[in-house]
C-alpha cells in the first residue's frame, strides 16, 4: 500500500474514507480493507473484473472464503509477515481459481499504535504463472522433436534410481539410436534426417506408458526411462518401438539390415536393487543399456539386445 496514507482515527474520517475509495476505485489490482478477524469491510471494483464477485458479495464476509482451501497456510504466512507478498490461488464466482499476488499490511491507531485492520492489494498473476510454467517446460524440453531434454533426462534419471533403490524394486532404460543415420543424411540431406528424426521420436512416444519418459539422449540417440519394469517388459516396449519405427517405413536406399527403410538399434538394460548388489549410481545402468546398444548394433542392426545390472538396495 506505499503511497495511500490511511489514519483509521483521524477526526475527518468521512474524507478519509472518500480519498481512500477513490485512490482504489480505479486500480487494476484489487484493494480490500478486513477487520483484524480478517472480514472484509470494504473491496474495490476490480473485484468484479478479476474474480466475478460484486464488491458488496465480499464484504461481510472473511477472506478465507475466497482463498483456496489448499493455499490458506500460505494466507497464514502473509498474515504473520506483514507486507510480504505471497502467490496463492483465489476462488473466482464461477468456481474457477486464479493465482493473486497478495500483500497484506497492518493499520495502526496512530495514537495508541493498536493494531486496527488490515488493507490488502491482490494482483492477478494467470498470465505471469502461465509463461512461467511455458519457460520451465522449454527449458526442459528439446526443440527438435518436443521430447525431454538431456537435462530432464539426468534429473528424472536420478530421482527414479533413488526410488528403484529404496523401494528395492527395478527399472529399465532403454537406449535407441538410429541405424547408419550418418549416410542418410548423407544421401537426403540433413533436413530430411531431421524430419526423421522428428518422426522416429514421433513413433517413440507412441508406444510409451504415462509413467515412462524418454528424451532425446544425442544426436541421433533417444534414451526411455520405464520406472518399476523388469527385463521382459522393457524387452517387450524395446520391440514395440523397433516395429513402430519399422511400420514408419521411411525409405533409406542401400541400408539391407532395414531392408531398404529406416531402423534402429535398442539397448533395453534393467537394474535390480538387492541387498549385496554393488552398483550404486545410475550411470552403472546408462553403461549397461549403451553396452547392451552395441551388441545389437553387432548383431546385425534394427534389433533389440538386454544387459542386467544389480544395483545397491538402500544406497
Ligand atoms: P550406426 O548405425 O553405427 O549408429 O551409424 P550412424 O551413422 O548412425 O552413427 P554415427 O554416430 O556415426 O552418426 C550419427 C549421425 O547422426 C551423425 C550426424 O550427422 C547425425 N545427427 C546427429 N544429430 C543430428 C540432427 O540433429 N539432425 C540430423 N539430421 N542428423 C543428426
Ligand atoms: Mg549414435
Ligand atoms: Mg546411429
């Protein structure tokens, strides 16, 4: 509230009370003024404009009632720490929520230094909310083919050995890289080698469950992380995604392991938390599917081949 000076036991109340409404009538941002049991006695027009409630369906009421159930700690926090601003979602009239920026300052009797209620300013932040949620997935998110990035890779990598090696489960990685990718950009340009790889990525997500993520891992190399999967089900994705980039059949001309259309090779690697097992970082598990990767490479491209790792149950 910097700028609006507000004495609650000033003699000419009646003109302090019309400057104060006129300061807020024609703010953006809503201003309210609550008793100190936080029932609003006033609320600016704007109220309407950014919640759907009528000033006077407002007042009379406590500010609780328009806040979030989830979110009332944080109106608590405001309210132990005067002047900070908090994010916290309100209920709009029609159900809705909308994330405000409130900030609550305390009004003292300027002869006793009681305090006497508060004002509140609430700003809405939808927009500034949704682009920075838009930012937090781009920076996640790898531009060529819309899969996670390196960096989403490694972290839900970590946080999914953590839980495999604490709940002593399993989990499965996949590594993927496409077959003799060098000579068909050679051959069709590298434009079309990205379209490819868009549309490899493309086949990819199509088989994958909720819980699986994959990500492109390199160039021309994407990595599927299947939380809780042993060695048979990742076989069983691994094949999945073989067939689906097969069923593409995008042509590459003198390529016979694809039988003149695109292939890849996958590496499927499982690691199983046991007490005794000696592995205990997840790059142990990324070795073994890039092994596991090189064998089917070996073996004749456009194929699926396994590596098992025993990981440290607990570390
Ligand atoms: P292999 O079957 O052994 O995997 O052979 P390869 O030619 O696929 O393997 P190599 O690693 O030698 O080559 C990978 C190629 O992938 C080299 C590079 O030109 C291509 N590549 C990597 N990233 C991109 C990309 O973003 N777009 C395109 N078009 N090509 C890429
Ligand atoms: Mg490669
Ligand atoms: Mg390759």
């Amino acid at each position: 509230m910097s700028g609006i000076t507000y004495q609650v036991d000033n003699p000419v109340c009646g003109n302090n009370e019309i400057n104060f409404q006129l300061l807020t009538e024609y703010s953006v941002d809503i201003i309210c003024r609550a008793r100190m049991d936080r029932v609003l006695d006033y609320v600016s027009p704007a109220s309407f404009q950014i919640l759907g409630w009528k000033p006077e369906e407002m007042t009379g009421r406590p500010v609780e009632d328009f806040i979030l159930d989830e979110d009332l700690p944080v109106l608590a926090e405001a309210i132990a720490h005067q002047g900070r601003s908090v994010l916290l979602r309100m209920l709009k009239r029609d159900g809705s929520t909308v994330w405000m920026e409130n900030r609550a300052s305390l009004v003292s009797d300027s002869a006793t230094g009681e305090p006497r209620q508060w004002v509140v300013t609430m700003r809405d932040v939808t927009e500034r909310k949704a682009l920075e949620k838009q930012l937090s997935e781009l920076a996640l998110t790898d531009g060529l083919t819309g899969l996670a990035n390196r960096r989403a890779f490694d972290e839900a990598l970590e946080r999914e050995w953590n839980l495999t090696l604490r709940e002593g489960s399993q989990i499965s990685l996949l590594l993927l890289d496409i077959d003799h990718f060098k000579e068909f950009n050679d051959q069709y340009g590298h434009q079309v080698g990205d379209d490819c790889l868009r549309a490899v990525a493309a086949a990819v997500r199509g088989v994958l469950r909720t819980s699986d993520i994959a990500a492109r891992y390199g160039g021309e190399e994407i990595a599927t992380i299947l939380p809780s999967t042993d060695i048979a089900g990742a076989v069983e994705v691994a094949e999945k995604m073989r067939r689906a980039i097969d069923a593409l059949r995008l042509p590459q001309e003198g390529h016979p392991e694809g039988r003149g259309y695109v292939s890849a090779s996958i590496g499927a690697a499982t690691a199983l938390a046991r007490q005794g097992g000696t592995m205990s970082t997840p790059e142990s598990l990324l070795l073994a599917a890039d092994t596991a990767m090189y064998k089917a490479k070996n073996g004749g491209r456009n194929r699926v081949a396994t590596a098992l790792v025993v990981a440290a149950m607990g570390g």
